[in-house]
C-alpha cells in the first residue's frame, strides 16, 4: 500500500515511474524545473523545504512561498533541523535560522563563520559548520561559537566539503582528502569583536 506521506501529499505528487521497488514522485510546485541544491522535510511540520537555483522554498500541502532574508533571495546549499528550527548553510548570507516562520542570521558570530557555509551537522546537541573561513561548532542553546579550525584554505589546496562526526572524532572531507581531528582538546571558544570608539576626529 501506499505510505502516509503519499497518502497525505497525493494533491502535491505526480507519479513518474513504478517498479515492484519503488514509486518515483515529481512535486507539483515552484520548485519543479529548478535546479535542486538541497531539500528537508520535518514530517512534525508537514513543511518540505527545497533549497534551489532561485532561492528557498517552502511547500506545504496547501501552500507554497519563496523565503526571502532582508528581502534577498537565499540560496542554500545545505538544511539541517535542530529541534524544530531549521538551521541553512548560504552561498553568500552565512548560517540562518528558521523558526516561527521567519529568517535570522547568527547576529555577532556571523562574520567570524563567513558568508559561504558549505555544510552544517547536527550531533551531540551541536552544531558543525564547514565554511570558508574553517570549521566551527555552534552551541544553539548557548548561542557560543567554538573554532575547531580556522584558515582551512578554502579556495587552495586543502577545500574541504563535508564534515562528519562521530562520538570520538571530527572528519573535515574534500576530494581525495580526509582530516581527522579529535573531538575534544581541538575547540577554541571564539567571541565577536565589540569596536567602542569614544571619539571621531
């Protein structure tokens, strides 16, 4: 039989091909034609999320609409929950966060992460970001941002595109390289720059 996000989505879903394994769905929406980067579904929520070539979509199975940060189309490369919040790695607009409906960015930490996040992972109750200025681990209860490596060379030699962790180890991955890092005794907590300036001359 039919699963019950099949059954739920069906107005939403047009059938492309079924074998005895699998049924293949195209979404009847604004994201069909685009060019796909990523895409999240909360099944809480009932919300997919697709991250495309003209910016972040949101499809309910009413609705659907373009999310737009300081009236700017996002382009996300990367989506990962943490909670019910739905955390987007940019091309160009650092590390956002959706929740209630609405785009934030990292506020102070933001320029020490960069503009362009190519990976986000959530694990341990943390957050792991992959951008051009290193990597870094994200507390989103605490709001503290940690440096787990800074100046990765991201546009060298060493360009790393993923990050994954385990329970012992942070693996930073790029083509045929592999950077393994141990968990604990790498991390550097990083705080924002508060410029005071008392007088102007």
């Amino acid at each position: 039989g039919k699963s019950s996000f099949e059954q739920e989505w069906k107005h939403k879903l047009r059938m492309v091909q079924k074998t005895p394994q699998f049924r293949f769905y195209r979404f009847n929406s604004m994201a069909e034609g685009l060019r796909s980067i990523t895409v999240s579904y909360h099944p809480k929520k009932q919300h997919i999320y697709v991250g495309s070539s003209k910016g972040l979509l949101q499809i309910t199975k009413t609705s659907e609409r373009v999310l737009t940060y300081q009236n700017q189309n996002v382009i996300a490369i990367n989506l990962e929950w943490v909670g019910d919040d739905l955390y987007v790695s940019t091309e160009n607009m650092g590390v956002l966060k959706l929740s209630n409906g609405s785009l934030s960015a990292l506020g102070l930490l933001q320029p020490l992460v960069g503009n362009m996040v190519t990976r986000l992972k959530y694990k341990h109750k943390l957050l792991y970001i992959l951008s051009e200025n290193g990597a870094f681990v994200f507390d989103p209860i605490g709001n503290k941002l940690t440096s787990i490596m800074t100046g990765l060379g991201q546009n060298g030699l060493d360009e790393y595109r993923d990050i994954e962790v385990d329970n012992q180890h942070i693996y930073l991955l790029g083509g045929d390289l592999v950077k393994v890092l141990p968990v604990k005794g790498v991390a550097q907590l990083v705080q924002p720059v508060r410029l005071s300036i008392a007088q102007l001359y």
